[in-house]
C-alpha cells in the first residue's frame, strides 16, 4: 500500500482541514511507504502501535491554510502488534488455539435462539479445553512416558545416552536414589508443568497489554433495545474480554496441572493397588483421585458457566476462580509428586507404556462428539435463520473446529514420535526390535492417516489446476476482445487471465476447508477404532492380509511417521529464526494478522486479539481529532485494515460519525468475513454499517484474491457503496503515455488507481462538518433514481449496472475489465469517469448451488468409501479373533461397496452434465444480452443494448437501473 504521486482527482476538497487516516492490511507496511516519504515522525502512541505523519504535517492544525487542497495524512501501524519482539515466536505452539477461537465466531446468525447460541459457544470452549489437556498430555507422554518410564528403564536405552545414568534402574530394581520408577515420574513431571506455567505466561502477559484496554464507548445496559438491535461490534463490551479471558485462563491453567497430577496418579495408584501394596498410599491414592475429580468438575463447570458479555465492559474478575482453582491444583498437583515419589523399593518398569496411557483415546473420541455436537448446532441456526452465502450452510464453525483437532493432534504426535524414534535406537517405535516400546500406538495410527489425507489433498489440487487451466483459457478471449484498438499480445492475454482466475479461486475454499474437515474426522476415527480393535500399530496390524494392504499399512506408518516429525522440525525451525530474524517474523505475523482479530473468547492461550487494541486506537484517535478541530475525516483501510476500519468506525458516536467518512479496498468485509462469520459481518449487519457511517465507498478488482464488493442494501434509497471493478491493468501494452508494461496489481497498489484519490476527494466533499445525519445522499441516475447497492443477497462480486451477470457455477468471473490507450476519459453526469463504450463488465462469480443430485453424489461417495474401506480392513483385521467376520457377510459389504461407488460415479455424471448445461446457457444468456433469469432487458431497458461479443455495461455507482453504457465499469 505504498503511497504513490497521485494524479488530480478532478475533486477539490472542501475548505478547513481535512484528515486522511491510513490503516494498513496485513504483512506490516511500514509508516513511511503508506505517506511515501521517509520522514516521518509519530504524532501519538508507542513502540507497538502509533500514528504517524511526515515531518512536514505534524503541526498542520497551527496552519490549515497550508491544506485547503489537500488532506493532512496520517498512518496508523498497528503490525507490531502481531510481529513485535522475539518472544512472538513462541505463538507458533498456540496456532491450535487461535484455529479453536476463530471458530466460536463463525458461528450462522440466529437471533432469538438464546439457548442454541449458548450451547455453541459451550461446546466451542469444550474443544479449546481439549486442546490444551492434549498439549500437555502430549508433554507428559514425551517426559514421563518415553524418557522417565520407558528409556530409564531399559539398560540399552540408557547405555546410549548417559545423562539418564542416574535414573536408570537395572532388572533387579537396583540403582540410585532416582532409580525408582515414582521418583523418575515424579521429576519428569516438571517438564508438563513449566509447558503450563509458560502458557499462563504467554496469556497473563497479552491479557495486560490487549484485553484490559478501556473500550470508547459508555456501558450500554444488556436489557436496552440498543443492545439487542445494533450488532455486536458495535456494543462496547465487545473489544474488552477481560473478565471472561482471566476466568478461562484459570480454568485452562488449572486443567493443565490437573492432566500432570492424573497421569502421576494414574501410574502410583495402579501400582499401590496390586497385592502387597501399601493400604496407606493406597488410602492416599484414593483422597489424591478424588481430588482430581473435583478440581476438574470445578474446571468443566467455570468454562461451560458463562461466556462474553458485549452489552458494556465488564471490569469485575472472578477472585475466588481467578486465584483459588490455580492455586488448588498446584496443591493437587504437589500432593501427586509427593504421593508418587514415595518410596517403593520393589517397584520396577520393564518397559511398555505407561499405566494411563488411555488418555488421547478418550480425548480423540470426546473431540469428534464435540465436533459433531457443534455441527448439528450450526445446521440448525442456519436452517432457522439462513443467510445467503454463509460457507457450509452453517458447517464452517464445526468444520474449522475440526482442523484446530487436527493441528493439536499433529503437534503432538509430531514431538512424541521424533523423541520416539530417537529413543529407539535402530528399531521402529511401535513395531519392535527397538531400546524401547514406542509412543501410544494411537498416535502412531493418526500419523499414519497423515499421508492418506495428504493424497486426498493433492486430488483437489489437481482438480483445481484443471479448473484454472480451463477458465484461464476462456477469459483469455475476453481479454483480447476487450481490447479492439490495442494488438493483441497472447501471452499478456494470458497472464491477466490466470491472474482472474486464480483471484476465484477464493470463493473456493469453503468446499476445500470442508473436505479436508471431513476427511481428518473419518480417518481419526477410523485410527480410535483400529487401535481399539487391533492393540497393534498399522504395519504389525496388516501383516497376513493381502500384500497390497499389508504393503500400504507399512508404507503409511513409515511415511506418516516421518512426514509429522518433520512438520515438528519445520514448526521448531520456523520458530527460531523468527525469533531471531524480524523479517521471517514479520512473515508468520500474517498469520497473526488474519487470525487473531477476533476477542479470546473460546481459548485464553490462544495468541491475543490486536483488535482490543487496534480498535479504541482508531476510535480514541478519530473522536479527539474530529472534537479538537471540527474538521472532516476519511479513513481508508486496505485489505485487513478495512474490516479495523470499519470496526472502529462502528464505535463511535452518532455525532462523531457525522463527521467521518469510510473508503475501504481491497476489503474482505464481505467475501471472507461476511461469509465466514455471517453472524458479525452478515447481510444486515454490512447494512447497519451503512446506515450508521454518513459516507462509505469501497474499492475492488477482479484480480484481487481477497478484496470484493460489499455489496449489500435494505431495499431503501441508500447510496452505492462499490466502485469497481477496476481496471487491472490501467493499460494493455506499451502505449506512449506508457512505453512500460503496466503491472498488474492485484490485492496491492489501490492507491496508484486515480479512482482513489477521486474517491476520497468526493467523500470529504460530501460530508457535512459536525453536522449527523443520513447516509450521504446518492448521485442521481441517469433515470432519476437514486443510485443504490444492489439488493440481491446472492450476488457476488458485482461492480453494480443494470443488471448482475453471473458465470458458470464455481467458474469465477467470467469477463476482465480492461483498457487501451484511449484518449482522455469523458465523466458522466455524476463526475464519475466514464470505460470506453467496449470496455466489458465483470460477471458474477456465483457459488454453486447444493442441488439435491450434488448433495446425494458426496453422501453415496462417502458411504461408498465407508462400506470399501470395511469390506477390506475389517474381516483381514479381525481374521483369527472371536470376531471373525463370516465370508457370506464379507461378500455382502463388497457388494454393497461396489453398488454405492456405481452410484456414485452416475451421480457424479449426472451432475457435471446438468453444470455443462448450466454453463452453456449463462454463456448464451451472456452473448444475448439477457440476464441470469433469462429475462431480457426488452424495449423498456434504457440505454443502448450492448454488442453481441460483450457483456452489457456495469454502472460506477452500483446502480441496478439499466444505465448509460458511458458510466464507468471501475
């Protein structure tokens, strides 16, 4: 976004002075490239987040007269937040976390469905309290299990690695004081709690800094109509989760050392209670469990009790939870060491797992209820209030849920099955012939379904190439027509062609986040149940079946088990050279950046929410400046910084909105959040935006992967809200004016297109000083109605005209918007600037529609998939065992696996032909000027009726009226 030489906008700004608030996106442009200018000086905050001016502008409120043709601008940086110092590189092992909390917030919108909103908000935090015992139970397995219990206690384990010497007991239980198997548990113990102590670090030390900055706005009492109405980032308990974020980091905290103590209990209570063991420990080992259960009663109980109150900021802590559960369980905690410590002289681990081991069964099987819990949820808010283009049909929250499983169960199984195979010497952890037995034989069975999924992803990839490979051959012609007066260059063609394509691609990634969602559910289960079944690892578990499955087994566990160690290595890696190095830093911080703006409102250790900063920031900065020098604001935010911008915005005061004007590009408002988080970012919640900003433009390309159009409207005479799409690139080929190749921008650079600065000059025109009212009034189209987003909740990416032209399902844009080297551009009767008459309009991405047949290909494929895998993983595993599966009823389940995948392979023709069709007809629809109804403008249509090779012309300002074909299509 880096500030370039602007030309004249062909606006003269209103007199008195006037502000332009830059807030970057993602990836921390610098203050001095969003002002151009390397000197720069900072007006008002510190070394994490500031504003900043050029040196020549600080003092432009002593001379407004210096500024009477131009805006004052400012630049708020706000990356530092996200890619700040060295200890950022520690958020690498709360990714889980951050994937668990994003999906609390895409949840479908319902109002009035108190109960179900509860329940999903319980059941969310349920999976981010799963996540954190699988951490440290994944810490536990690697000290306490593969080191303490297993390799101390095998001579040849500790023969290769002598800093284990004082713990090592011989077969005879002989050795030092260390030797006894309690007191090694006892002193591995140590390396899960410090895991814990440093996560309640991490989260008290960003809980000070993020979640208890004062929000702006006054407390709103919960039972006032504004509270119930407005949407959520509006209320001003929204960017203040204080209370809620100490509570769960209590609870969190508290579950932590409660998963130590249980698996130190686990193994010295199970051993007290043999014959011959001492009534006393025993009577202890049974107060210590006991203890246990309580605590995690008490746990479960403070995350399920309340969540987030938005209605005003809510400053009072839970003293007693907050202080008291942390502190019990260190206790609990301490009472586990001493009890396991204690002297047992005849005690002695030969080897094998440790007693307790049961654990990542039982959290694998209580995350995929949760899971599926979440997912009828969701179904039945969406059904309840259905808002068009929600991603999943209300999925999207259990299918993220999922993935966040899936992370913590590669993170952990990643680090136990590197110490693992390290630990076993020459052997194979889990297949014998090594110093030791090996990681839990579940991990090993979830690694291995590792490069299965990774071969389902790799299928979906291929599909997508194809598809891009196709669409970009068909845009590719109309680029060129696109062009009559310039030669047509192919490989320029193509190069803007794919470009638009792979900007589609996009609106794709709810299919592929959902499918991958799938997968990763059925293959962790299919791992719970092999384990359960088989007690074997899959290599030892397919031996005797047919050399193909036998051959693949051990080829998967081989693979697997290499792949999720080296994604363990990559993620230690990565996360030293951000600590050392700030540009790699900067780097991971865009993952912060995307997924970090919404409130810790489901996991307290996930990475904080630079929003509860971001957002007063922005708010404070704009109140102070709009109330100290009565002058006008236009605040224009990029990419992430669109939807801060908004947020901001959304808080302020009636009368200080009056003031304030919003210009947004690159904006994912509504493509990504607005799909994705439809309750927040839905339909009416972009509507109340528009009301309650006076004056809202919003900038977009079809070559930009992330920004779109708003895109939005209540049925009233509200004004547009989209320009777009741009032209991209401004020019085709070398022309005098421009004898170099003009570059095509994509998601950056908006500020190069003259649309910006002639945006913003008329945005500043048209507000009114101190003075609130409605939405700034529309221009008038060419039939005397007032310009307005386009109330169709369906459409996509539409730059606005006379009617939305939509492409082939899942197809992506259908035409480019270009240029030539035309002479200067004439501007309408609004002063927009007017395509040349051959410029075409973009179509409509649309999303394809679930038909029935679609739905009922994926539910045959999948039934086909479930019965096959049976037909030939089953009987082979249960083959000798009381369960042997008779061959009448082998030959069945083959059967019925064959009749389902022939369904499924005439399902699936049946639906890519009735999309052939559909193509066909929109594109002829297309060719005939008619609309995606199949209705045709008609005689009544005002305006020229469009060229047969081109489609119809888009109106600059969002008008849905037929409009002149001399507006502009940016």
């Amino acid at each position: 976004m880096a500030r370039t030489a602007p030309p004249e906008s062909g606006v003269e700004p209103p007199p008195g002075l006037n502000l332009e608030l830059l807030v970057h996106g993602v990836g921390g442009t610098t203050p001095e490239e969003m002002l151009g200018d390397p000197r720069i000086e900072c007006v008002t905050g510190d070394a994490t987040a500031a504003v900043y001016r050029r040196a020549d502008d600080v003092d432009a409120e002593a001379r407004p007269q210096d500024y009477r043709d131009k805006p004052v601008a400012e630049a708020y940086s706000w990356s530092n937040l996200t890619s700040g110092n060295g200890a950022r590189a520690l958020w690498l092992i709360l990714l889980p976390f951050m994937v668990a909390n994003l999906a609390h917030w895409m949840r479908p919108a319902a109002h009035g469905r108190h109960t179900a909103l509860r329940l999903h908000g319980v059941l969310v935090r349920l999976i981010g309290l799963s996540l954190t015992v699988l951490l440290v139970a994944a810490a536990c397995e690697v000290a306490l299990d593969l080191v303490a219990w297993q390799c101390a206690g095998s001579d040849a384990c500790v023969d290769e690695r002598s800093w284990l010497g004082f713990m090592a007991q011989s077969p005879s239980g002989e050795g030092g004081w260390w030797s006894q198997p309690g007191r090694r548990l006892a002193l591995a113990a140590v390396v899960p709690a410090v895991l814990t102590v440093l996560l309640w670090w991490l989260s008290h030390r960003t809980w000070a800094a993020y979640e208890s900055q004062r929000p702006l706005r006054t407390e709103v009492t919960e039972y006032d109509a504004e509270a119930r109405e407005r949407p959520a980032l509006c209320l001003p308990g929204f960017w203040y989760g204080k209370r809620l974020v100490a509570r769960l980091r209590a609870a969190h905290t508290a579950a932590g050392f409660l998963t130590v103590a249980a698996a130190l209990a686990a193994a010295s209570t199970r051993y007290d209670r043999k014959p011959g063991g001492s009534a006393g420990l025993d009577a202890v080992g049974w107060l210590l469990e006991v203890l246990i259960v309580g605590c995690a009663v008490w746990v479960v109980y403070v995350v399920c009790r309340r969540g987030r109150k938005e209605s005003e900021p809510d400053d009072a802590l839970d003293k007693v939870t907050v202080r008291a559960l942390p502190g019990l369980t260190v206790a609990v905690l301490l009472l586990a060491v001493v009890h396991a410590a204690w002297s047992r002289p005849e005690w002695i681990s030969s080897g094998g797992e440790l007693p307790g081991d049961e654990t990542f069964g039982v959290l694998a099987v209580g995350q995929g209820v949760l899971v599926a819990a979440l997912g009828v949820i969701g179904l039945l808010l969406h059904r309840r209030e259905p808002v068009p283009r929600t991603v999943l049909k209300g999925l999207g929250a259990p299918a993220v849920a999922m993935l966040a499983c899936a992370l913590g169960g590669v993170m952990s199984g990643g680090v136990t099955q590197r110490v693992g195979d390290w630990l076993d010497g020459p052997g194979t952890p889990g297949a014998g012939g090594g110093h030791i037995e090996g990681p839990p034989i579940l991990l090993t069975w979830q690694s291995s379904a590792i490069p299965v999924l990774l071969g389902a992803v790799l299928v979906m990839l291929a599909f997508l190439l194809v598809r891009l490979s196709r669409r970009s051959a068909e845009l590719t012609d109309d680029v060129e027509r696109g062009y009559p007066d310039a030669l047509p260059d192919p490989s320029r063609s193509r190069r803007i062609a794919s470009t638009v394509a792979r900007a589609a691609l996009t609106d794709s990634a709810p299919w592929i986040v959902g499918t991958v969602a799938l997968f990763t559910l059925l293959l962790g289960a299919a791992g719970v149940l092999g384990t359960w079944l088989t007690r074997q690892v899959p290599g030892r578990a397919a031996d005797g079946m047919p050399g193909v499955v036998d051959g693949f087994a051990d080829t998967a566990q081989a693979l697997g088990s290499w792949l999720v160690g080296l994604a363990f290595v990559l993620l230690v890696a990565w996360g030293r050279r951000a600590y050392r190095d700030p540009s790699a830093r900067r780097t991971i911080g865009i993952l912060w950046d995307v997924g970090t703006f919404w409130p810790r409102a489901a996991h307290p250790f996930a990475p904080p929410c630079y929003a509860e900063r971001a957002v007063p920031d922005l708010a404070w900065r704009m109140a102070t400046w709009t109330q100290q020098t009565g002058g006008r604001l236009v605040i224009s935010g990029h990419s992430q910084g669109s939807v801060l911008a908004a947020a901001a915005v959304w808080h302020l005061e009636p009368g200080t909105r009056g003031q304030i004007a919003l210009l947004t590009y690159g904006s994912p408002l509504e493509r990504l959040y607005g799909r994705w988080f439809p309750a927040y970012f839905g339909p009416r919640q972009l509507d109340d935006l528009h009301h309650q900003v006076d004056c809202w433009r919003n900038l977009w390309r079809l070559t930009d992967p992330i920004g779109g159009p708003v895109d939005h409207a209540d049925g009233g005479d509200v004004p547009g809200v989209d320009r777009g799409p741009l032209l991209d690139p401004l020019e085709y080929g070398r022309t005098l004016r421009h004898p170099l190749p003009s570059p095509i921008l994509g998601h950056s650079e908006y500020q190069a297109d003259p649309a910006f600065d002639e945006e913003r000059d008329r945005l500043l025109a048209r507000l009114r000083t101190r003075e609130p009212g409605p939405a700034c009034a529309a221009s008038a189209s060419p039939d005397g109605q007032a310009a307005r987003v386009g109330a169709d909740p369906d459409m996509q990416r539409d730059g606005g005209g006379s009617e939305p032209l939509q492409a082939p399902p899942g197809d992506g844009a259908a035409t480019v918007p270009v240029q030539s080297d035309a002479p200067p551009a004439r501007r309408d009767g609004n002063d927009q600037e007017a395509a040349p008459s051959w410029a075409p309009a973009p179509a409509v991405p649309s999303t394809p529609t679930q038909t029935p047949t679609s739905s009922a290909a994926w539910l045959l494929g999948y039934a086909a998939l479930a019965f096959t895998v049976a037909a030939l993983c089953v009987p082979a595993v249960l083959e000798g065992t009381h369960l042997a599966v008779p061959e009448a009823a082998q030959v069945v389940a083959s059967a019925a696996g064959a009749v389902l995948a022939l369904c499924t392979g005439v399902a699936a023709v049946i639906r890519a032909v009735s999309e052939l069709k559909r193509a066909n007809t929109d594109r002829m629809r297309l060719n005939r000027g008619m609309d995606v109804d199949g209705e045709d403008g008609g005689p009544g249509a005002s305006g020229p009726q469009p060229s047969p090779d081109l489609p119809r012309q888009a109106g600059g300002d969002g008008d849905r009226s037929h409009s002149d074909p001399g507006r502009s299509s940016m």
